[in-house]
C-alpha cells in the first residue's frame, strides 16, 4: 500500500494503463506528480492521496516521452522522386548538395518546424548531428533534452589539425546545460581522417558515427577503391598516403583506436556477425541506432536487428532529415526487424535514454525521474496497450 497523505503532490492522473517500461504494465492505475518529478505511482486502489487532485483520464495509456537518438539535420534532399535509390553515394551527393543551398535562415526554419514535429509526435529528447551548432538553441528552447554532435570532415590527414581548431573554435562558444550538452564527431567513418578521429576521440565522453551503410564501405576499407574513393576525389579530399586497412569496417574501427567512451553507432546494415561480437567484447560501450524509414525509403538493406540484439548490445531508434515522427519509425522497425511493439517501445524510451546518457532523468516512469509522460487515449476500453501506442490512429498528447 502506498502512503501519500504526507506527500507533496500538485498532480495524480487515473489511467486504465500505465506502462513504467522497467517493470510490468499496471492496469487501472495511477502516477503522483510534484514539482515536474514522479513521486509515486501504482494501481488505483493503493491510492490514499487527496482524492481532490485526481485527474481521471479515462481509457488512456501512460508511458514515457520517446526519445530520437540520432536526427540527422543536414541529410534531406530536396526531389527525393529524382534521386536514385540504393545507392547511398548518389543520396549523399544530392544531400550535401541541398543542405549547401540551404541560407542559415533556411536551416533555422527547418529545425524549428521539425523540433514542433518533434514534440507533436511525442519526442522529449534527441540527438542531433549537424554543422549549425546554433540548433542547439532552438533545441534548449523547446525543453527537449538533446545532445548536439558537431560533425566534423576531411579525409587528408594534412588537414586534420587545422579541422579539429576550426571545431573546437565553435564548441568552445557552446556551453552544456541541464538540456543541451554539445559533442564532436566524424561525419562518416569514409570521410574522417585517423589522426582526426583519434582527435575527436580524446576530445569527448560521447561520440555517433553512421557506420556499415551500404557495401561499398567494405569495399573502400578492403581495397581502397571505388563509389567512396571516387567521392573523396570529387571534393578533394582524397589522401593518397592513406594505408589501405585490408579490414573490415568494425575491425578498423576499433583497432586503431577511434571508439570514444560512449558511442552510438548507426544503421549498421554492411557489417558481419563477427563484427557484433567485436563491438560487444569491446571495453568501451557501443550502443546501436536503427533507422528503418530511411534505409528503407533509399532501399539501402536491412540491419541484422535480431542479431544485434541478441548479442546484448542497446539498440535504439532514430530519424533522418524529413522523418520527425517516432511513432511511425516505431512502427517500421516493427515491420523490418521483426520486433513485437513492446520491444520496440523498449528502444524508443529507455534504449534511447541510455544512448544519450539522459537515463537518469528520463526513460522509465518511477519515483524521481522527470514527469515528461505521453499519453493516447482511446474510446473505448483497452485491451493491448503496446498495440495501441503502435498501430492505433488516435494521436499522442503530453500529460
């Protein structure tokens, strides 16, 4: 029985369910809140609190905000109909293309009306890769926690120095909050110099890195040759000194030394299970973002999802540039992968909260952490409560 009559309290909900994530669902339950924290939650007929305070929602689902692991910002393009698909270069062409166009005004207007998609879709925190580190403005502004990973490129070894003062000349005008903390990190494992990755590497606690997008990156660390090689010398950046690894690319990745503590690796689609298995024998911590929309949109492959989980590593969701809605990445992962609706819940909220390093504030429903809760309501009464977070159409609403 829980005793809350000498308990602060501004708020207690009613709701037919609530899901804590870290434990059991609760039916017909109820969640005390003061001062923007939980303090108590439990079934309805445990609750001896001042009954003036219950707000009853009805046939509602509680469960905690969702959380974007990786949003990356500058990547949309804008005739997505005259890009060809399955070919990550030719988008990645057509990308950096459209974001150069892109006034500052433009980028700004993009992520104002992408972190309003973001809130209306349930999102309470986020990471964000990107070159306009003034994102992280806006992003403190909204009350979503995020971290803002500063991308950082150039494959000649010759330049890496300079690259690195130039970054760190821009982070040193950001200061990390109680929401927004900012980070380094390479733009693409293909486009970053070692020396600059080691740089970034000792620079930071936290670092995400897209990793094994499509085959021609095996090819590039295998051989040295083709579409990536090409790309590097259509803008110049091509380091002829660069010894040809002859590996694969987590095993270049972590035998020269560029993990940082933390790290969040995303897409994941060209790698072996070998190379799971490396990443999970690894001292350092690697968490794994999937992005089922985008791969699926570019017909970019499929990530080994199963295996990745079953290897023990954390696996969470994120968006690309145009995507801003959790739920339908949710709902993709689940058609992708395979994965039940309460698995995926799992990677959205405290998957994801652990990637960013927020589990502590958010992730779960239980006493102490941040009240950031969503909710659906429904009209009538619920039976499954992780099939209507998937595939009801009623819509998201913050509590």
């Amino acid at each position: 029985m829980f005793l809350l009559d000498s308990l602060p309290m501004e708020r207690v909900l009613f709701s037919e369910w609530i899901l804590p994530i870290h434990t059991d669902p609760i039916k017909d339950a109820f969640i005390a809140i003061e001062d923007g924290h939980i303090i108590e939650l439990g079934q309805q007929k445990h609750f001896r609190g001042n009954v003036e305070l219950v707000e009853d929602l009805g046939h509602t689902v509680l469960f905690p905000g969702l959380v974007n692991v990786l949003y990356h910002s500058d990547f949309g393009v804008k005739q997505s109909e005259n890009t060809s698909k399955g070919n990550f270069i030719n988008w990645l062409h057509e990308a950096n293309r459209h974001s150069r166009s892109l006034t500052q005004a433009g980028q700004e207007s993009n992520i104002l009306s992408a972190i309003k998609g973001f809130v209306d879709s349930g999102t309470i925190a986020i990471g964000v890769r990107t070159t306009h580190l003034g994102i992280g403005t806006h992003l403190e502004n909204s009350g979503l926690h995020s971290n803002v990973f500063l991308t950082i490129k150039g494959f000649s070894e010759y330049k890496a120095v300079d690259i690195w003062r130039n970054a760190e000349e821009k982070l040193s005008h950001r200061k990390n909050t109680s929401l927004t903390s900012y980070h380094a990190s390479g733009e693409f494992l293909f486009s970053t110099s070692p020396k600059l990755l080691r740089i970034i590497s000792k620079h930071g606690k936290l670092s995400a890195m897209p990793v094994g997008i499509n085959h021609e990156e095996i090819v590039f660390f295998q051989s040295g040759i083709g579409s990536i090689q090409q790309f590097l010398l259509s803008r110049g950046d091509m380091d002829n000194r660069w010894i040809v690894p002859q590996k694969s690319i987590i095993e270049y990745y972590l035998s020269e030394g560029y993990p940082s503590e933390n790290n969040i690796l995303s897409h994941m689609i060209s790698i072996r299970e070998e190379d799971i298995q490396l990443l999970k024998n690894s001292p350092k911590t690697f968490h794994v973002c999937l992005h089922p929309r985008f791969n699926r949109q570019w017909e970019m492959g499929t990530a080994p999802a199963k295996k990745i989980k079953q290897s023990g590593l954390n696996i969470c969701l994120g968006t690309f540039a145009g995507h801003v809605d959790m739920r339908r990445e949710m709902q993709s992962a689940s058609a992708e992968y395979g994965f039940s609706p309460e698995e995926v819940l799992i990677m959205a909220t405290i998957n994801g909260a652990k990637a960013l390093n927020l589990d502590r504030y958010i992730g779960t429903l239980e006493a102490g952490k941040e009240s950031k809760i969503i909710g659906i309501t429904c009209k009538k009464p619920i039976q499954d409560p992780y099939q209507e977070i998937m595939f009801s159409t009623e819509k998201f609403h913050s509590i």
